[in-house]
C-alpha cells in the first residue's frame, strides 16, 4: 500500500465494495450512477484523495494538479492529473466547479476546493444538467436505460464500457449499477420514513 496512509480509510472496506457517497439528498439514481461511476474509475477505500496510479493526496483544499506518467493502455507515455472520485483532470475540474461548485472561492486567485462534498456536489449537478449532456440522464436511468447513459458518459469517463480504457471493472458496471440503485433507494425509504 505504497504512499497510503491508515488514516485515509475511513471506514471498514472490502475489495468490490463501492465507497458511499459524501454528498447527502439527492435523486437516488443519479447518487448510484455516481458511486458506479468511483467503481470503474476510483475503486479504493479513500476514492476522494486517490490520485492516477493508487497514491493519495492529503491536501483537498484545491485539485491536487499533478501530471502523472501513464504506464499502459493507449495514453501510454503521456501523462495524466486525473485525481478523486471520479478522477477529475485539472482542466476539467477547473471548467466544471467554475459551472456546478457551490462554493466559489473568495479571491479571484483562489481555487475551487477540492474537498468530498464538493466532488460529489459538482458531479451530480453536471449529471443532473441535461443541457451539458444533450439528453435527461435522470430519466434515462428511469427508464432502465443504463447502457446508453454509460454510452453518453464515455467520452469524459473513458473505463464505462464505450471508451478507450475499459477496465476489470468494466463488463459488470450495469450489475454493480443495480445494485448500488437498491441501496440508495432503499436509503432514501429509510429517511422519509424516520
């Protein structure tokens, strides 16, 4: 567990189990589009701090920013700064948090924080913008079309299954959808009727 600190785990994980979301509230399918989104893209017991290749990152208050050399697949010999959850480039992450984050930084030189709640919060406010995506990816899901969300998503997540980098986890992404989907519903029955 080179360059992973204990402190980082915080709470008890299983290879194949999916991290819950930091984010409370929201639309029950996009909160399990998210977390099968970390499975194919940042399944590890500490996805908001893990960095390309399996190191973390202690500080959050911005995106961690470093270009990290690709050993295989076919951006071999390039580098990458994809980092957290749904392992954001620095550019991406620069583009979106300045659209979705609700929580502008105070200084025109300040950055974005970079902290859990505002990766989830910045992703499912992206999800949730059907204008960003052309198409109604909450009612997609509904209607049990999750290979063509995946299909949509491909380009910016390139391990779900249509893009240049698909990964073990990739041929059971539907599966783990499912499954993830019966958990958030079954968590949000839980809190309406409490």
């Amino acid at each position: 567990m080179s360059g992973r600190s204990p402190a980082l785990l915080w709470y008890r994980w299983y290879p194949g189990q999916i991290a819950p979301l930091v984010m409370e509230g929201g639309d029950p399918y996009i909160r399990a589009l998210m977390r099968t989104i970390s499975a194919s893209e940042a399944n590890d017991p500490s996805p908001y701090t893990l960095l390309y290749g399996g190191d973390h990152v202690h500080d959050l208050s911005r995106h961690p920013d470093r270009c990290i050399p690709i050993r295989r697949g076919p951006n071999q010999h390039l580098c990458t700064t994809a980092a957290g959850r749904y392992q954001f480039l620095s550019s991406t992450w620069a583009e979106k948090a300045a659209h979705y984050h609700p929580n502008p930084p105070g200084w025109f030189w300040s950055q974005y924080s970079f902290a859990p709640e505002y990766q989830d919060q910045v992703v499912y406010r992206w999800l949730t913008d059907a204008n960003a995506w052309n198409a109604d990816i909450p009612q997609l899901l509904r209607e049990g079309k999750v290979q063509a969300v995946f299909d949509l998503l491909s380009g910016t997540w390139t391990s779900l299954g249509y893009g240049i980098e698909s990964n073990l986890m990739t041929p059971h992404l539907e599966d783990i959808y499912t499954k993830l989907l019966v958990e958030e519903l079954a968590s949000r029955q839980a809190t309406l009727t409490r």
